[in-house]
C-alpha cells in the first residue's frame, strides 16, 4: 500500500481524535489497576472508530458519488479491514469481560443516529455531533470499570460537559463563523458547563473551564486559520485530561 493510500484510510475528522482519546485515557490511568486490558480495549475502540467512519462514508457517497461508484467502493475495504481488526482486538476482551457487551449496547443507539445522519448527508448537524460525544465520554466509565474502579461519574460529566461544548464552539470558528445564534449557544452553554462543574465535580474546575468559556466568548470572530483553531482544541482537551487526573 502507497504512503498516500495508506494515509486515506486514516479518518480525516482531526477533531474526534481528541475525544475518542482522551476519556479513554482518563478512566485508564484513574483506575486502579491499569493494565494489557487497556491496550487491548484501545485497539478496538480506535479501530471500530475507524471502521464505523468508513461505512458511514460509503453509505453517505452511494449517492453523492453515482456518476463515480469507486469514489463509495473505495471506502468498503477500509472499513471491512479496520471492522476485522477491532473483532480480533474485541472478542477476546468480550469473552473475559463479557460486561463489555453490555456497553457495546449501550453505544449502539448513539453510533445508530450518527450513521443515520451520515445516509443523509447531514454530519454537520448538531445533533449528530452531540451524539457522538456521549459514547465517546462514556468510554471513561468503561476504561475505568475495567482497571478495578467503580463508576466515577463526575470525571466522565466533565467530559461530558466539555467535549459536547466544542460541538457549538467550533463551529462558532468555523462553519458557523457568522451566526449570533450558535455563539449565543456557544457561551450559554460554555456559562452553565462552568457553573455545574464548580458545583457539583470540584470548584477547582473553574479554572479550566472558566479559561474554556473565556475562550468562547473571544475567539469566534478573529479569524483563525482552521489549524491554530485545532491547536487550542488540543491544549483545552490536554488541559482537561491533566485536570482530571490530578482532581479525581
């Protein structure tokens, strides 16, 4: 395989790859005993992350792409490939974990919506997004269950409340760069993130979150370039992991 074939089937959605990640390795290293079951779990969770994005872009292309059918098929046997690969990582883990089936159900309603959206072409819906946030988050109870922790909730709605804000502040920097309603969106709920951490998670996670607020509130409208957008991205995410593991 070509450098440049083999870099197409690495999903170019730059965003996920913080939120796929960092829950993960927040409920990973908040756990008591983390261990090869983590690697293991990783593995399938990044390769079924990679298998699913391929399938919804080959359902999404069927038509978008009639007058040039390859530009679909191209995207059947990365996902057939990356689809192989997470079953090997997964199963064994499922059959000493068999809980794990149980959070796999639990996901499959939110991977349903988004493959909804992508068969009509509307990714960049809201609420496909947001759907896409709550199994990623949840990901931080499950890493975390299985290193010998209980359920910690409040590092995983801290998550929560993060990530689903990027949802509407990117695109507050981006697609949406124009609309007073998305940014309006943006800080209410930037403000509320900021208020239900302090008072129900830790106070100290007024300071990331205020400084995410603070960013929501400057930001859109100045014009960034799309990768100096992306780095603020990872030092908020890189912000939040560390807040984390230092709070919980």
């Amino acid at each position: 395989m070509s450098p440049k074939k083999a870099t197409a089937w690495i999903p170019d959605q730059h965003g996920a790859w913080a939120m796929l990640t960092v829950p993960f390795l927040a409920g990973t290293f908040l756990a008591p005993r983390p261990g090869w079951a983590h690697a293991l779990l990783l593995a399938a969770w990044l390769l079924g992350y990679c298998a699913l994005f391929h399938a919804q872009q080959w359902l999404r292309l069927r038509r978008a792409a009639a007058r040039r059918p390859a530009v679909a098929r191209g995207h059947l046997r990365p996902a057939a490939v990356f689809g192989a690969a997470c079953a090997a990582a997964g199963i064994p883990l499922a059959v000493a974990h068999p809980w794990l089936l149980l959070a796999g159900a639990a996901a499959a309603p939110f991977a349903a919506t988004t493959t909804w959206y992508a068969h009509r072409n509307r990714e960049r819906a809201l609420i496909n997004g947001l759907a896409a946030v709550v199994p990623a988050c949840g990901m931080l109870l499950v890493a975390a269950h299985l290193g010998g922790a209980g359920w910690p909730w409040a590092p995983a709605a801290a998550c929560l409340l993060y990530f689903a804000g990027t949802v509407p502040y990117v695109k507050t920097m981006i697609r949406e760069r124009n609309s007073r309603t998305y940014y309006r969106g943006s800080v209410a709920h930037h403000a509320a993130a900021l208020a239900l951490s302090a008072a129900f998670l830790s106070p100290w996670l007024a300071l990331p979150f205020g400084a995410y607020l603070a960013r929501a509130i400057a930001l859109p409208g100045r014009g960034l370039k799309v990768p100096l957008v992306g780095a603020v991205e990872i030092a908020c995410s890189t912000a939040l992991l560390a807040s984390l593991l230092l709070l919980f």
